[in-house]
C-alpha cells in the first residue's frame, strides 16, 4: 500500500480566464475518450495530476509548486486554504 501527498488549495489561485481553461482542459479527451489534460471537474473545483507540462502559466506555477513539495495530485477546492507561496487572483 502507498500513501501520495496531494496539495489541497483554494480555486483562488487561478484567474477566471484559467478557471475557463480548466472547464475546456476537462473535457478535452484523447480520440480514445481519456482525459489527455489530467484534468478533471469536481463539484467545487478541480482534481489535476502533477504532470510535467501544462500551457497554462498559471497551473504551470501551481503544479511546480506541488511537485516542490513531494505531491502527486493538486486539489484546487473553493474550501481549500490559499497559499502564500503561490499567487492569489481575484
């Protein structure tokens, strides 16, 4: 059994335009129907793999971040705390 930090954050952290982004990122599927983003919607925000590229500055920043931090999965939830490392918007 294995136990993965996952970084559990406020959806603070991203602009409404990247907030957009994401609702596109989810749905935006390989032509087998798997996510190709690692993005997906939950009902108060998003679960995002810690993968080694994304096209959005933004997730960019928050995914390096987890990855500093030893985590495998990003919780961005409109009930998580806001970091002070990472950039607050709106």
């Amino acid at each position: 059994m294995s136990i993965v930090n996952a970084l559990f954050i406020s959806t603070a952290h991203v602009s409404d335009e990247t907030i957009r982004e994401l609702d596109e990122m989810c749905v935006d599927n390989w032509a087998d129907g798997v996510n190709k983003h690692g993005i997906f919607s939950t009902n108060f925000g998003w679960f995002l793999f810690v993968s080694e590229e994304n096209p959005n500055k933004e997730i960019q920043t928050i995914l390096d971040y987890a990855r500093s931090k030893d985590c495998w999965y990003v919780v961005l939830d409109n009930a998580g705390d806001i970091c002070n490392d990472l950039p607050v918007f709106g």
